[in-house]
C-alpha cells in the first residue's frame, strides 16, 4: 500500500546525530518507515537541504493575556506557523476547577492549530481536594505553583504564590499521581518586594532591562529554587523548574540534583538570545524572571547545548505593545509572546554554531519524555507523525505584523534571523507552510498519564 506522504532526502535531526539524504514515510498519521531511499506517496515533501526535526513541543504557553476570546485559536495558529506541533498550555484561576476547565480544553480541541495539553494550577485548597480527580478524569499529570505573587499583583489572570506549608502539602499530594511533574514557578517574594520599592524610589539605573533585573535579582531566584527543591525532597515529588535564564538559577539547580532532587529545568529562547543591553524592541522583554546579563545569556546557552537544560519553552502571552510602550520599569505589563519565532531564535543559534541541530532534537525528546507524551517527541516508526522542516539558510526580518498572533509585538521586531520553518506537519498532515497556516483547527487535546497514555482524545 502506497503511504500517505513521504518526506524524501531530507536530513533528518535525531539527539545523536544527523541523518544525510534520509527518507520518511507517513500513513494514518504515522510515521511508517525511515529510508536511505526515496519513497512514493500520494503527496512528496522534497526536503533536499533542509533539517527534518521532530515536531517541536513549546513547554510553557499562556493564554488569556490580550483580553481576546479568540486567543486559543489565534496563538496555536502562531504556533504551528512558527514550527511548533504541541504546547503545554497553563490553565490556572483561584475558584473551584469544574466546567470552565472541561470547556477549555473542548475549546481548544475545536479551534486549536496544534495538538496540546495542560498544566494544571494548584493554588488553593479547593485545588488539592480535587487534584486526584481532575488528574484521573482529564489525563493531566503536570502541575504549577509559585513561590511569588503572593500580594494578589496577578490574581486577575488566576494566578497567586502560597507559602511553603502549602507548596509542601501539594507536593506530597501530587506524588502519589504516576508520572506526575511539578512546575514551580521560583522567585523569592520577599526580597523582590523590598526591591520593587527601592526601583519605585529611583535607586535603579540603565535600561528598563537592567533596571528589572535589579528589582528581582539572580540570588533571589536561586535561594527560591533551592527552596523549592528541599521540599520536594521531603515530598519524594518530581520537580520541574521553568524559565531559568541566570547562572545562579543554574547553578542552584545543579547543586538541588546533586543533592539527590528529581529535579528538571526549562530555558525560553528570550534567555538564549537577548540581555539586559539590548537595543530597539528588545527593550519591550521585561519578564519574570528577568533577562539577564551576557554572561548568563552564555551560561544558559552552553548549558542546553549539552543537554543539562532539559527542555525550551516560550512562556507565551500575546500582551499587546501599547502595555509596554512608554511606560517605566514597574509600569509595563510583563510578559511577550513568544510561539511564533522560538524556532527561528533556536534555529539562528544553530547557523552561529552556538548550538547543534542534535541538541535541539535532545531538547523535544526530553520534554515529550518528561510531560508523558508518548506518542511526541523522535522520529521514529509507530510514532506521531510530527515533523518540523526547516532551512536552515534562509534569512528574514522579524515582523509581528506576519505572525497570526493577535499581539502586535515581539522583541524580536527588525532582527535579521537565518534558519526559518518551511513545513510544519502535524500527524502527518502540512499544517503550516512558509510561515503560512495551512490547515487550522487541526489540533487534538492530549490526554496523559493512567487515562491517556499521552494519546490525542
């Protein structure tokens, strides 16, 4: 029987190596067999020059930060046209989950570009009476808190930090769930606080940037995290840290897994590629945790090349630029989407040599590894058939106004980046080319874990 689509003489990126002139068959959205040798299809990728990556998988994306009811479309749609087949979605508010998660979920398998799962906020008591539940039910095995945000400075987008008797608790708690990851959101409240203060009364300088990493300094994300990985110790809990882009963030990484802490950790590409002394929109890339200085940038970018640094995600918002523009330090909304150029950011490391195509390749194995995606994450026969072809030659300008975002921003704006997607297929089918949407609402909800195995639903 003929296959479905074959991908032929493409080089294919695997995490220990790349594959030259390498040929893949797909049919019932599997990949079915991988050749030295070309394959007949109803439809032919001729993929010569390009790198045929697993399809990527975003770790951290958000929805909800423009005040669009279309975001869930819109931003998967900036997601598979940016080279990305799976994100793991935050889902988080402070009432009692019941069918606002059900119908966001239905939601997204209705309008959604890409496939998807969740991330589950545990933020109130409430949540933990119904964790187990939830989990069973929906097939959710990944879970969020914070250490910071405990003044209520984000509570209209469903997010608050709890104390550490909480966070103990819930980690214990989760534990008990099969394959259960905990990300923790490590930021030490009190310190930036004090700091945020100090900022307000003028004792900062430089750049926005600089000025921001001043008010939530590296140290106060590494005490957070050091914090945070006692407890899971204590717990016996699989932890997940998010967003790390210092060298002290890093480093009290290293030190928790030595310690003997089931510990993993994501970097966003905002991290590997901007700093506090950047120019033009970069100045729009205040976040939390911070951009840091060059030296971290450097730290960060040595660290995922060697596959310390488990896994990439964008932390995703489409906050509009009108909450950045003219405003100070303090003022400005943080937060910047990300889905549409974490490919192209990754991708531009690779043709400076920073990085490798393999340890990209490593990056998506681990997160599919990880969040229970099974059926994601390596080329390989009986798996999903997600691919992300790419040039690795091609050059363009940064331009929000191409993405299919509804912010009209990205830090990226006018940079000149080299490596962009030319196909993105998700189980077997081109659901973006050349930047361009293809098939929209092609995406399924995946369920994990005892009652989904990682599987679309």
């Amino acid at each position: 029987m003929q296959a479905e689509l074959a991908i032929n003489h493409g080089d294919v990126v695997f995490p220990w190596g790349v594959r030259s002139d390498v040929s893949i068959a797909v049919s019932s959205g599997m990949t079915v067999s991988i050749s030295a040798d070309p394959i007949e299809a109803d439809q032919v990728i001729d993929a010569s020059g390009q790198l045929v990556f697993p399809g990527f998988i975003d770790t951290h994306t958000h929805i909800g930060f423009s005040g669009s009811d279309a975001e869930l479309g819109t931003e998967t749609a900036g997601a598979a046209a940016g080279g990305i087949t799976t994100c793991l979605i935050y889902y988080r508010q402070l009432e009692r989950y019941g069918e606002d998660l059900r119908g966001f979920i239905a939601q997204g398998a209705s309008v959604s570009s890409v496939d998807f799962g969740v991330h589950l906020g545990i933020l109130t008591d409430e949540h933990l009476e119904q964790v187990l539940e939830l989990s069973d039910e929906l097939g959710i095995t990944s879970f969020k808190m914070y250490t910071c945000y405990k003044d209520g400075e984000l509570a209209q987008f469903g997010v608050r930090g709890e104390d550490d008797g909480f966070i103990l608790d819930a980690l214990t708690l989760l534990a008990r769930i099969p394959g259960a990851v905990v990300n923790v959101h490590s930021e030490n409240d009190d310190i930036y606080g004090r700091r945020l203060r100090a900022l307000k009364a003028g004792q900062a300088t430089g750049s926005v940037l600089r000025q921001w990493s001043w008010a939530r300094p590296p140290f106060g994300e590494a005490e957070a995290i050091s914090r945070v990985a006692l407890l899971a110790r204590l717990a016996g809990a699989t932890v997940f840290i998010p967003h790390v882009g210092s060298s002290a963030g890093l480093d009290a990484c290293r030190n928790a897994r030595a310690e003997g802490t089931n510990l993993h950790l994501e970097t966003c590409p905002h991290y590997l590629l901007l700093d506090v002394d950047g120019a033009g929109q970069i100045q729009y890339a205040k976040v939390n945790p911070p951009v840091r200085e060059a030296s971290d940038r450097l730290a960060i970018q040595q660290a995922l090349k060697s596959g310390e640094i488990d896994t990439v995600g964008t932390d995703h918002a489409a906050v509009p630029i009108a909450g950045k523009q003219g405003k100070s330090a303090w003022e400005a909304r943080p937060g910047f989407p990300g889905v549409d150029t974490m490919v192209p950011v990754l991708l531009h490391l690779v043709s400076s040599g920073t990085l490798t195509p393999e340890s990209l390749a490593g990056a998506t194995e681990r997160a599919a590894s990880l969040f229970g995606l099974t059926s994601k994450g390596r080329i390989e026969v009986g798996l999903d058939a997600d691919f992300t072809i790419c040039d690795p030659h091609a050059a363009k300008e940064v331009a929000a106004a191409a993405f299919p975002s509804c912010s009209d921003l990205s830090v990226y704006e006018g940079m000149r980046l080299t490596g962009w997607p030319s196909w993105t297929i998700l189980r077997g089918a081109v659901v973006a080319r050349n930047g361009e949407v293809t098939r929209p609402q092609s995406g399924r909800y995946l369920k994990r874990g005892r009652s989904g195995q990682g599987q679309t639903s």
